[in-house]
C-alpha cells in the first residue's frame, strides 16, 4: 500500500446506524472496485483545539459527529482507475448519505510511512496537520522515529501520508482544516489500536517515554495547527464487520 484517500466528514449523531449501514456498503462497492481496504471510524474523544480542531474542519453543526475513514491502494495509478470506475458505476447513486457531502473533505495521499499490521483494529488516532513542502524529508525522518516509540506501546499499525491530490472545496478541504499557508502541505496519519483501553494506556506511555523529548527542536511542522482526536471503528475491511 503506498496511497491512501482520506475523509472527514460531519455525520448526524443520531444517524450512527444509518451511516454504519452506509458504510458497510459503500465499503463493499469500493472493495470490488479496487480499494484494498477500506475504514470508516466515529468520532469518541474528539478535542476542541486553540486554533483549529476536527469540529472546524468540517463545519461541525450541533448534534452532529465527525468521522475519519479512509482507503488504501497499491499506488496512486491504482486509485485513479478506482476513482474512474465507482464514478461511472451506477449503484454509487443508490448509496443514501446520512451526513452532509457538502462539508466533507477528501483528498489522496502519496505514503510516507507505513509500519505494523491492520489484524484487530478497533479504535484509531487520526491526525491532520500543516508541513511546509521543503520539509517532507525532514518530516519523515521525525515520523520513522516516532513510530518506534508508538509501536513500543501499543500501536499495530503507524501510517503518515504526504497530501499529493488535495481539490481546494467549495465549503472545506484539507488545506483549509489545516490553515496551510502558501508554501505548506498537509498530512493525514493514523496509529491503530487494538481497543480504546489500550489506545488510553499506550497515549499515557508515549507522553511520558524520554525518547519524545529527542525529537527535532524546532519541529519539521507546525505543531498549533495540527489536529487530531481518537476515534472508535465503525466498519473495517481488514476486519470483517465491527459493531456499529
């Protein structure tokens, strides 16, 4: 796997099991159309941020709740051809949104970093965040380092992708999600967690590991505009159905 396609979207929350419904079928379109994995999670321990957060991202409305999904392709050539057949593929017109497309953002991402397996996932840490595009060495460099310490404690899989295919929105994007400034580029990452108990404990370990404080000082991007939140699976490919 070496691109990813990546969406935040604003959901309903009293609409979880229509969206579950969604998603499980929207998954399997996908899958047969050519993504090798496909994940949707909902939003459980979502903070609000100083200057930008998920909430903002996504111009989340009251009584609603994001969500973080993505999926996986052999490469960028691979997801095109996919992009191409589910557009011209009736059934996806059938699918009933049970969220606002309007203020979902989207986009693809060439794979930076990809280590660990996806067997057991059930909760997800996802991150968006602003990295000036001199920096993608820099940046990796930092982030094959972090790896090793999330992967000490607890993490399966550490993914970090590089905004490759960003479409500016009418209403949100990426860019906007990050407050990228000319000259920046946006990143899309995730660790999986086997479960929340252990995302919760591993988080706490990582905080405390003194290897965190050997990262480059300055950092390779700017760390107010990042956001982030931990997220529960609604469905996953790798996994079969998840409970909703």
């Amino acid at each position: 796997m070496t691109y990813v396609e990546g969406f935040v979207t604003p959901i309903a929350t009293e609409a979880r099991a229509a969206f579950a419904d969604h998603a499980r079928r929207a998954a399997s379109l996908s899958r047969e159309l050519g993504a090798a994995r496909v994940v949707d999670a909902w939003g459980d321990e979502v903070p609000a941020g100083t200057v930008n957060d998920f909430a903002g991202a996504v111009q989340l409305r009251g009584g609603e709740t994001v969500g973080f999904s993505w999926m996986e392709f052999a490469d960028r050539e691979a997801r095109d051809a996919f992009t191409k057949r589910i557009m011209a593929d009736p059934r996806l017109a059938e699918l009933d949104m049970p969220f606002d497309g309007g203020r979902m953002i989207f986009g693809g991402f060439r794979v930076l970093v990809d280590e660990g397996d996806s067997t057991g996932t059930g909760y997800v840490d996802g991150f968006v965040l602003p990295v000036p595009h001199g920096n993608e060495r820099a940046y990796r460099a930092m982030a094959q380092a972090a790896c090793i310490v999330f992967r000490d404690h607890g993490v399966t899989r550490y993914v970090e992708a590089w905004g490759d295919d960003l479409p500016v929105g009418k209403v949100t994007d990426f860019a906007r999600a990050a407050h990228a400034r000319d000259g920046e580029n946006v990143v899309f990452s995730w660790c999986e967690w086997p479960d929340k108990a252990t995302r919760d404990a591993g988080m706490a370990a990582v905080m405390r590991d003194t290897r965190m404080k050997q990262m480059p000082d300055p950092m390779p991007f700017d760390g107010k505009r990042m956001i982030f939140g931990g997220f529960a699976i609604v469905q996953d490919t790798a996994q079969g159905e998840e409970p909703a």
